[in-house]
C-alpha cells in the first residue's frame, strides 16, 4: 500500500499511571524496509537476514520527521541509529538525514546512538521532540515509548503513505 512511514506519539495523559507524566513526543520510523523487508535464508551456518536501507527512503522518512515537527510546533528532531557500528546502512541513514536538514535551517538537529536512546527514553525522555529512525529500531523504541506512559494502548499508530494511510 506503499505506507512507508510510522508515527507513533507518546504522550502522557492525566489520570494515566505511568512513569513520566509529561511526556509529549513523536516517534517517526521508516516502515518498508530494513531488517523487517522479509529477505531471508538460510545457510549451512544457520540463516542470514538482510538489512536494506535505501537513501530513497531515508530522504523520505527524513522529510516527514521534519514536517512532523513543524506541524507540531516541535523544534529539534533527533535522527536515532547505530552508524558507529552498521557503518553502510545506518551510515546512509544519519548522512541522509542531515542532508535533508539543510532544508529546515531553524530545527535543533541531533543524532543519537539507539541504546543510548534506549536509555534516554528512561532517564531523561522530556529530551526529545520528534526522532526519526529505522523500521527495526523504531519498532522497539516505540514500545519502550509506550512503557513510559502507560501501555501500547496508550500510543496510537498511523502508517502514512503519499496517496493513504491506515490508523
């Protein structure tokens, strides 16, 4: 259905249980490629999985990242990725990102490592506005986002595309 980018907001609502009672921010994750593109195999070894990150993609969720914020009224996007270790793909992603930053002068721009963020998310969560990521890595922040505030319940899901979207 070409929905290629998640958004996943976490938020605190009053009367909600949760960690953190003033949590308001966006997770932005790339939905059609990556770890999740299902290219799979085994081997005589086990199995092998590939990842795929295109720069087409990256632009893409990159673009709505930053559309996202300014809609929002947010001022800093953080792009989220392990590019000190998966030097090729996540390279491509981060390098990307900041390519497409040019155009939105005003934004706070930030890169950060995922377990770094892993950690953030717990120890200091109110740091982030809008984080944009990879479809692996999106999938389990948001889920750690959801732990936050109170369940997966708690933080809705909308897939976008160019021509429709699913909620």
């Amino acid at each position: 259905m070409g929905l290629y980018a998640n958004l996943r907001p976490v938020k605190s609502y009053p009367g909600v249980n949760s960690i953190y009672g003033d949590l308001d921010f966006l997770i932005v994750r790339e939905n059609s490629e990556g770890l999740y593109s299902g290219v799979e195999w085994e081997t005589e070894e086990g199995a092998t999985a590939l990842r795929i990150i295109t720069q087409k993609a990256s632009e893409s969720i990159s673009q709505v990242a930053f559309k996202q914020a300014l809609k929002l009224g947010k001022n800093k996007v953080t792009a989220v990725h392990k590019a000190n270790v998966l030097k090729k793909t996540d390279g491509l992603f981060k390098e990307t990102f900041y390519k497409v930053a040019e155009d939105y002068p005003d934004m706070e721009l930030d890169d950060r490592y995922v377990d770094a963020t892993a950690m953030f998310f717990i120890t200091k969560p109110d740091m982030f506005d809008v984080i944009v990521t990879t479809n692996l890595f999106g999938d389990i922040l948001s889920d750690e986002g959801a732990g936050l505030v109170g369940g997966l319940g708690l933080i809705p899901s909308a897939n976008i595309g160019d021509k429709q979207g699913l909620f």
